[in-house]
C-alpha cells in the first residue's frame, strides 16, 4: 500500500508555485490509480498556511509543515532536514516533488540519506496494476525511458511544465506542524541576498507560452550585401517586448559573441538551445533566421508547435522539423509582424 | 596564510556529443548501440568542474586536485589522452560501466568510496566538486548523495560564473600526470553497478518527423498576419 506525500516548498511570498500544481497533479493522479493509497501534503517554508488553503480541496488525508524563517529559503542542510522529518511524519513511500532548483538541489540527498531511490527530470508517472513506472529522458533529450523501481522510499521529482496543474480549490487545510531542531552546523551556509537581471534584461521567460528563437542568420550579410545588426537588435527586441516571450538562441549566434563580433548584446550562452544548451518547454516556437540543424533541434524536443522562418528551402526545418516553414526574409517578416503587434495591442 | 585545499572532481565519460545514439536491449538493461565503439570525452559540465578546480588549486598554493572517474578502463584510457594534457590532477580510476541507464546511488556508492581511500584526506580542507547533470543519465543526482556518504551537508549546485576558459593543451601537463594516469588505469578497481531493483519498460527515439508545410511565395504581410494570429491563438 502506497503512501505518496506531495513535497513541495513555498514561494518568499508564502505562495505555491505552478511547478508544484503540476506535481500535485502527478501526486494525485497516482493516488486515484492506487487502490487503497494515502495522499498526504507536505509543505516547507516561512508560513505554509496560505499555500495549504490554496490546495485545500485536493484529495489528501492529512497536510504537513515545516515552517520557521530558517526555511524560508534554499539551503542544502536545512531544506533536506525539514524534508527528512516531513518524510518521517507522513510514512510515505512514494515522495513526488517538483523539480525546482531548490528541489533538484536536495532531493537525492535526502533519498540517499533515507536509503531510497530518486528519479529526477521525471516528464511522466502513471500507475498500473498496482505498480508505478515513471517516464524520463537520457542523453540530453535524446532518448525516452519508461522504469520502474522496487526500492522504496521512491522520490519523483517532476520538470516543471512537464504536467498539467492540478485545479482543485481553495478551503481552510489544517496543517500539522512537525518540529525540526536544527543544530548550528546546518545553518553554516548564509544565504546574503538574491541578485537577478533586470526585468527588461531578463530574456528567458520559462513561463511563456512562446519561445523566440534566433539564428546566426540575423548578423549575416544580406541581399543588399550588408549586415543589419542594428535592425536585428530593434526587431528582435521589439518582437520581445510585445510578446513577453522567452528568447532563444542558436549556438552559433551565442558563440559569435567569444570571437569578437559586432553580435546582439542581449544574448548570452544562457539563452542556447539544443544538444549543447537548453531544452526549455513552451506551447509553441518560432524560429527566425536559423537552419534547424539537429544538434539545435534537439533542444526543440518539448515544443509543441513549430513554426520558423528562414530564407533556405531546404534548411533542416523543411525536413520535417517543423510543423510550418515560411521561406521568407525574416527581417521583412518580423517588421510586419511587430507592426501588426503594435496596432494590436 | 591561504588554507590548501584538497579538491576531489567526479566526471564521468560519455559518447562524444556528435554520435548518433541509438537505444538498445541488452542482457543487463538497455544499451546504446556499438556502445563500446562509440569515441567518449569526459562529461562536459564535470569537465568545466575539473577546470574550476585546477583554477582553484592553482590560486591557492599547497592544494591538489584528484579526478574519480568510473568508466570502461580502455575508454578512460582514451579520454586521459586528451584531459590530461589539460591540468593538473591525479587520477582514480573505477572500471565499471559508464551507461547512462545505470543506477546513481550505485556510482555514488562507489565514488564515495574511492574518495575515502584516498591517503591523508582531511575533510576540514575537502571540497568535493563534479558537474550539475551528467549528458548521459542526465539526472544531477549523483553528486548530493557522494556528498551525503562524506558527510557533507553544505552543498551546492549550479556554481559557475561563466567566464572560466577551457584550458589549452600542456604537454608538460601531460607527461607529469601521465606518470600517475597509466598506473591509476592498471590498478582501477572492477565496480559492478547492478542497477538492482531497477527494470526498464523502455527505452525508445522519440518520432521526430512533423509534415512541414513550406511557405513560399506568400508575401511578408501575409506571413506575418499569419504568425500573428498563431501567436494569439
Ligand atoms: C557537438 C555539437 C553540438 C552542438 N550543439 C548545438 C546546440 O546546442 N545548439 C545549436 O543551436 N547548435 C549546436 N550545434 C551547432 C549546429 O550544428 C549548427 O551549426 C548551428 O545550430 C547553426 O546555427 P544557425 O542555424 O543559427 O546558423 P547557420 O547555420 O549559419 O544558419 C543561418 C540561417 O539563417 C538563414 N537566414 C539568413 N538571413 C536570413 C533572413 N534575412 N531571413 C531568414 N533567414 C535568414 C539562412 O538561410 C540559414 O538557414 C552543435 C554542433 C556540434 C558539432
């Protein structure tokens, strides 16, 4: 009989983020497909109350808490300690955990601490026959895994975006508190400040529905035999601010800037996406002025909708890659699209 | 006086990223195909963990810098050809299998391990370093539970400020830690990962191929109309 307890942090404002809706929703979804299972909640942070209210009406039979300004923050020793006692508190068997960076950080030591097995990155968990097999990718996107695990304690970490979130109700939940005696040795870690780019600097949007992608194509010479760097940038830029969509790179773009280049000062490696860089998951994606070579289009894997403008025919997005090629000039494209935006909104 | 520091890298090997991998069953699990023939490197973000600790040593005078490597001992071999040209280390080999399918808390066991048989290791001066995922198993799990087998409860992940070249090529680099490699390899200790309680259901190649439609000769304001109305779709 399984015990499955839904880990899950707050946010500093004392909320539930949506990567732990999703994990709630693979949670809970196991538990229906368990006969004769427990669901039970298990929240760390400053105040859980609100974030306990705000998943009320879901099917758990008991609610848990960590809560203290020691673990209002992400700290290794004091985030896997709390996660230790709420564990020990539930009797779980089964932990499903959002993949946060907070989460990814601990969650394996605590499985190893407790003597258990951990799958992180998990995009998929469902139960049969009494028996849970969790879906997770291996060599970089490349290749999906279908698994299942007899040891037990078993923790799931589920990729944020992965799932779709769980949409049961607010209430009151009364949370049990379960006390965590902290010893001096595990607050040695301070954690002095959070430094973030600016708003505007900030390109990648994980929560976007759309991913903006550019290639090398826009620094390159044009039919006029110039480059448009300048327009480039406006374009780009522009297409950002109206959409509020993430941005994208080609690893050849993002290199352009080590060798010294007149390159789009916005774009860092950060912004890559394939083999080599990112795999970020978004509802749709336009390619602009990139050739869908496949080490990029790997990083495509989670996209749902393709589309991608680029002036070669024959480029990798016409073989399959994506769902609509428009062979055109993206520059021309893009200006009437940012127009078109402009008037719109 | 700086404290020398005592910093351990674990990096694994994996094929070389511009291989065509391709799954298979085997009798121990799954596979990739010609696994054996595949040309490795040394897993990338664990490589940029090797040069962060070379860095780190080569600022802070009296520290040294080991690498724990569990891999088939011809394929380390080959990969020590190249690393060791790059910095200074000493190497700890693990013969064992360097599958993406095998189980973390078995490498860690065995990681663990060899790191505490390492001669005159004092933990007040230990760092223990290795890269965020793996490009094979791709799990970053590996790490946190090396580190909960040291005893090590300030851990952290993502370190990187991104501005750290890959070093050149040294050939004196090379043939000093040479002297150390080859021995290292012929001693590597046989490590078994049994993946025990572990089964795949499968393990498959997504369907890549979409039915493009190609756009060619419609004029940018209609692309772009086009686009628009998707976007808000
Ligand atoms: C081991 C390895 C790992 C790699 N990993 C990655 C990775 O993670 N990510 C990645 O992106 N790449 C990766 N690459 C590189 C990849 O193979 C390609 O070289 C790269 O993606 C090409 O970038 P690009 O399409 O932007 O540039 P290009 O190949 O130069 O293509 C530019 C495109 O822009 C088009 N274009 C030019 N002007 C216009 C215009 N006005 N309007 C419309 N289209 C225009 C051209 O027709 C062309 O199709 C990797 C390569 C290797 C060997």
């Amino acid at each position: 009989m399984e015990t499955i307890l839904l880990l899950a942090h707050t946010e500093i404002d004392g909320s539930l983020a949506k990567s732990a809706r999703e994990a709630l929703h693979a949670a809970a979804t196991l538990h229906k497909s368990l006969a004769g299972s427990k669901l039970v909640i298990g929240l760390i942070g400053e105040n859980v109350q609100a974030a306990a209210n705000s998943i009320a009406a879901c099917p758990a039979t008991k609610h848990l808490g960590v809560t203290g300004a020691d673990f209002s923050q992400s700290r290794y020793a004091t985030d896997a300690a709390a996660a230790e006692a709420i564990f020990k508190a539930a009797q779980a068997t089964v932990i499903v955990a959002p993949a946060t960076s907070r989460w990814a950080r601990v969650l394996p030591g605590v499985a190893q601490r407790l003597g258990g097995r951990v799958d992180t990155h998990v995009t998929g968990a469902a139960a049969a026959d009494g028996k849970i097999s969790v879906n997770r990718w291996y060599y970089k996107q490349r290749m999906e895994g279908a698994l299942t695990r007899t040891q037990r304690p078993w923790f799931i970490g589920v990729d944020p975006g992965s799932q779709t979130a769980c949409d049961c109700g607010a209430g009151t939940a009364e949370v049990e508190m379960v006390a965590v005696n902290l010893t001096e040795a595990q607050k040695r870690t301070t954690v002095v400040g959070l430094r973030e780019p600016k708003a505007d600097a900030q390109t990648i949007r994980p929560d976007a529905q759309l991913l903006f992608v550019t290639g090398a194509g826009w620094t390159k010479k044009q039919a006029d035999g110039q480059t448009h760097v300048p327009e480039a940038e406006k374009l780009i830029l522009g297409f950002l601010k109206a959409t509020r969509a993430s941005l994208g790179s080609s690893k050849s773009l993002v290199d352009l800037g080590g060798e010294g280049q007149a390159v789009l000062p916005f774009l860092s490696h950060l912004n890559q996406i394939g083999q080599t860089g990112a795999t970020p998951r978004h509802a749709k994606g336009l390619s602009t002025c990139c050739h869908g070579e496949e080490p990029h289009t790997v990083g495509w894997r989670f996209i749902n909708e393709r589309r991608a403008i680029s002036l070669d025919p024959n480029c990798g997005w016409a073989r399959g890659k994506a769902d609509v090629l428009y062979v055109a000039d993206a520059f021309a494209v893009m200006q009437k699209v940012n127009e078109s935006l402009a008037t719109k909104t | 006086m700086s404290t020398a520091y005592q910093i351990i890298v674990c990096a694994g090997i994996v094929p070389d990223p511009l291989q065509t991998l391709e799954p298979v069953a085997s009798p121990t699990g799954p596979a990739l195909k010609n696994e054996m023939m595949l040309p490795a490197v040394l897993d990338p973000w664990a490589g940029h963990a090797l040069y962060e600790a070379a860095n780190l040593a080569k600022n802070t005078p009296g520290s040294k810098v080991w690498l724990v490597s569990l891999g088939p001992k011809a394929k380390l071999q080959q990969v020590m050809m190249t690393v060791a040209q790059r910095v200074p280390f000493e190497l700890i080999a693990l013969d064992g299998p360097a599958s993406g399918f095998t189980e973390a808390a078995e490498v860690a066991a065995a990681l663990a391990e060899a790191i505490q048989t390492i001669p005159g290791l004092d933990k007040s001066k230990l760092l223990v370093f290795g890269g965020w995922e793996s490009a094979s198993r791709g799990a970053g799990a590996t790490m946190q539970m090396v580190g909960e087998r040291l005893g090590i409860v300030d851990q952290f992940q993502g370190v990187d400020q991104g501005n750290l070249p890959e070093p050149k090529n040294n050939p004196q680099v090379g043939m000093t830690n040479m002297r150390t490699v080859m021995p290292a390899l012929q001693k590597a200790k046989p490590t078994k990962l049994a993946g025990e309680g572990l089964t795949f259901a499968s393990v498959t190649l997504p369907k890549q191929m979409r039915e493009t439609k190609i756009v060619k000769d419609k004029s940018a304001d209609d692309i772009a109309k086009e686009i628009v109305e998707w976007i808000k779709k």
